[in-house]
C-alpha cells in the first residue's frame, strides 16, 4: 500500500495556495505542509482547513518567505530536512513529496518580483532536489502565467535569450538578480519572471529526470484571486482543477509531461513560441 504523499505548499494562506492546500487534505486525503511568511496566517489557514476534518491526514504549518533566502535556508534546515528525513526513515519509500512553488506577486516593482517569483522558487527547489532522500519520490509543480509567453515580451530579450538560452537553474537565479530593467528592453517584471520560471522548470527537469522527479509548470488561467481580481473570467476553482491535474498525476504521466507548461483543460502549450 502507498503512504500518503505529502504536498508542500508555498503562499498558502490565501488564494489559489489555500484553495489547494484545503483540496488536497479534505478530498485527496495528502499530508500538508502550508507555509506563509506570515505564521500566524499559516497557523489560521490551516485551523480553517482541518476543522471538522478528521481524516488522519496531518496539516503542518512554517513560516517561509521565498523573497528571502535566509527564510528558505532556515525553512529547509529547520523544518524540510528534519520533515524529510523522517518520512524516509518511516520507511514510507512509496511516499510522493510535492513541492509547488505556488507564493507570487504581480504589479510591482522590478527587483521584487524578480527575487520572489524566481530567485526565491530557484533556490527552494534546488534544496529540495538536493535534500530529497533518495528512498522518497519527488515532483515540483511551479505556478506559472500565459503572461509569461514569448508573445508578452519585447523582441530584444528574446533575441538575448535565443542567443544565449540559460544553461542552468543558476544562471537565471543570477539574471533575475542582476538584471536591470533597461537592459531588457523595459519588459514587465511579471511576465518576465514567469517566462524565467518556465526556463528554470526546463532546466530543473533535466536534472530531476535520472531520479525520476517531475518538474512541471502549470498557468491557472486569468482567476478570481486577489491577485486575479473580481473581474477575472475564471473561478479559484478553474485555476485549482488545473493544479490539481499536475499534483494528483500518476507518476508515469507526470514524468511525460516533465519540463513542460500546462495550461487550459491539463494541455501543454508552447511558451517560446512569439
Ligand atoms: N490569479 C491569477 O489570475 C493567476 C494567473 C496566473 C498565475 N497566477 C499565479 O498563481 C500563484 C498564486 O496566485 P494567487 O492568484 O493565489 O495570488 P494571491 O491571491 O495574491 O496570493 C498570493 C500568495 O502568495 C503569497 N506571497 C507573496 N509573496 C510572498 C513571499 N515573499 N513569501 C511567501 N509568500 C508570499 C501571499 O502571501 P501574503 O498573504 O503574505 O501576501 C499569498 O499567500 C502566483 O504564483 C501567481 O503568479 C495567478
């Protein structure tokens, strides 16, 4: 029999990371683990979700702020790492650890997006390929946004990306810190951290290929969030239903569709294409 996998869950306080943390622990009965850079929205998210819940499955709580790297390596050595390593001595080695690099901003400023939406899940998932014992089976599912497209930047980063397309998770974790914002023909910081995002999936996949660890993007679509707003066309639950088609992938699906974007109706897009 299969332990129950356990999910990893970043920004989950509120939005499209809560509606997902209270899916996966009510009806597909996962372990949690919720983090928030706030802990006591951590800690209430989580009280929210298991009340009246009594399903033997756990709902654990961090705090964890991925614009920080020295939240991420406290979060990992304090709290992954202990959490990791006794699940495998558990002996669960059927158990399915999912890390989804769900946290993110939009609307402001260049540094700030670049460092939460992709510095901050670059480094979380380097640690977590790193730290994964080997007995367990992994999978990263990133949040990604159509907004990301080639088609939503300027012409002269594309050239500079095609030219010299990024060779490792690293070497975008370097550009997105380094980069100013003139030198990428003034491209939106959103769009252009999610596009990196889908890079960093690509490269990230390579690498988790040998062990059979999947590492996919999904775009939740245009949804009613406060990030999305009121006025967007899609529910929480559109954007959820497609989450939950990459989290709940059985594992040889999963690898199938490891280093891809997956958008509308759990299909595949091509987000270079411009
Ligand atoms: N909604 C959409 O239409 C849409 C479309 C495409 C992609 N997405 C992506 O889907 C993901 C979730 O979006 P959402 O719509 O649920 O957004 P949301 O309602 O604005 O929620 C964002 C979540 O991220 C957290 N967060 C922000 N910065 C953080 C940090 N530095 N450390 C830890 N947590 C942080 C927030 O925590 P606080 O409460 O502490 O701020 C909140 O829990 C994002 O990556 C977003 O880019 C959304």
């Amino acid at each position: 029999m299969n332990a129950r996998p356990l999910t990893i869950i970043t920004g989950g306080n509120r939005g499209l990371g809560y509606e997902l943390s209270h899916q996966l622990f009510k009806i597909h009965h996962h372990d949690i683990l919720l983090t928030a850079r706030d802990i006591n929205k951590a800690r209430e998210a989580a009280t929210r979700i298991s009340s009246g819940v009594n399903n033997g499955n756990s709902i654990r709580t961090a705090q964890l702020d991925v614009s920080s790297s020295e939240s991420i390596l406290r979060f990992v050595s304090d709290e992954l790492d202990p959490l990791l390593a006794s699940l495998a001595q558990q002996g669960n080695g059927q158990s399915l650890v999912t890390l989804v690099n769900n946290a993110g901003i939009y609307g402001q400023g260049w540094r700030e997006t670049l460092v939460t939406n992709v510095v901050g899940p670059g480094l979380l998932s380097r640690k977590f390929l790193e730290i994964l014992p080997q007995t367990l089976k992994g999978r990263i599912v990133n949040m990604t946004s159509g907004l990301g497209n080639a088609a939503n930047l300027p012409s002269t980063l594309l050239r500079q990306l095609e030219a010299q397309p990024p060779k490792s998770p690293e070497e975008i974790v370097k550009w997105a810190g380094n980069w100013e914002q003139d030198e990428t023909g003034h491209a939106n910081p959103y769009n252009l951290s999610k596009h990196l995002l889908n890079y960093m999936t690509e490269l990230h996949a390579k690498e988790g290929h040998g062990r059979a660890i999947a590492v996919i993007a999904v775009d939740p679509g245009w949804v009613q969030t406060d990030m999305g707003g009121q006025g967007a066309p899609g529910t929480i639950q559109q954007g959820v239903d497609r989450m939950l088609a990459q989290v709940l992938a059985d594992e040889h699906e999963s690898m199938k569709r490891s280093g891809k974007v997956f958008g509308d109706g759990g299909t595949c897009y091509d987000w270079k294409r411009h």
